[in-house]
C-alpha cells in the first residue's frame, strides 16, 4: 500500500534511513533463540549441531539429563538420540528502538540449517516494523509474507511497504536498549 498521509510518508521515509540491525544482536539471537542440539547415533556418537564435531560419549544418560558440552567449539549441547541428518530452525526476535519521538519495533527472523557433520549456516532479515507513533496510531512496515504449512515464507524480493493488516507471531526474544516512551500495552493491544 502506498502512503497515503504524512504519517505515512514520514514513516516510510524515516524507515529508510534506519541503522541496519548490527552483527551483535543478531549474535545474540544466535545464542538465545535458537536450539543448540548434539545429534546422538546408537553408537553413542555425539555430533555437534554448531560445529559439525563428532565425538564418542561417555555417559548416556548423563547426556540425555544434562546435557553436553562440545569439546571443539565449548557449546552447551541438548541431545537428541535422532536419525535426522538435517535440523532446520526459524524464529523471530525484536528490536525495540526509538527514532525521531516514535518507537519501532524492528523484527527479525532468524534462519539456521544444521547438518549432521556440517557447520550450522545462519540467515538473518528484517521482515517488518512496528512504528508507534507519539499519539499513540501504528504504522507496520511489512515485507509479504506467504503462509505456508510447515516454515515462514517470507518474499525477499520484495521491497517492505506499508501494510494494512499483518500477523506475525510474537518474537520469541526481545533485545532492547531503549526507553519507552509510552506505556507498552499499547504495543500489544493492536494485532500482531
């Protein structure tokens, strides 16, 4: 939808000359949001999700209780006795910042594939804004989103556009280092 306003056009104006999220907040949506799993054979040969290093365990039912650590790369491991060699996660996280007297809710999807002996490989995207503005109106920025069955399929493409009615899930992490400036029920009363 094209900006009708001059909300609007502020908003899409202003979501142009955003920071692009910085390295370390999506480092720590790595760290925080995403399952960090050991694949477990019946051989009692652990892998590890985030390395690829496959080492012999000592201790199964330690393992399964506990958790591990990899010896490579010093992660902490949940394990799971499975015959998949491929483990794919998505989730979102927020960034809440304020620009020019209106707050954003910037979120994040997060893409990881892991295969087993492989390297886990990330993907990051900013798939919408929330911008709240002083008097309290919201304004989403929004890329499209196809509602698939099984993963979020979210259409890169494309270029983000002010939307009408958007659902997205809530994130299931928030990284803020701002101040609200009004109170956040009204972040949440409006539809995702």
């Amino acid at each position: 939808m094209k900006p009708r306003n001059a909300q609007q056009r502020k908003v899409m104006e202003l979501s142009r000359r955003l920071n692009p999220i910085t390295d370390k907040q999506v480092q720590w949506a790595y760290a925080h949001c995403l399952e960090h799993i050991a694949y477990r054979t019946a051989k009692n040969m652990l892998t590890c999700g985030d390395c690829g290093h496959t080492w012999k365990s000592e201790s199964t039912l330690g393992d399964t209780l506990c958790g591990c650590t990899c010896p490579n790369c010093g992660k902490t491991l949940e394990v799971k006795d499975t015959r998949k060699r491929t483990f794919r996660q998505c989730c979102y996280f927020c960034v809440v910042t304020v620009c020019k007297g209106c707050q954003v809710i910037r979120i994040v999807m997060v893409k990881a594939d892991s295969r087993k002996g492989n390297a886990m490989t990330f993907f990051s995207k900013e798939v919408a804004q929330r911008w709240i503005m002083p008097d309290g109106k919201v304004i989403t920025v929004a890329r499209l989103r196809g509602l698939g069955f099984t993963q979020s399929m979210t259409s890169f493409p494309i270029v983000s556009i002010i939307r009408k009615y958007v659902y997205f899930p809530y994130s299931d992490a928030m990284a803020s280092r701002a101040v609200f400036t009004m109170p956040l029920r009204s972040v949440f009363c409006t539809r995702f």
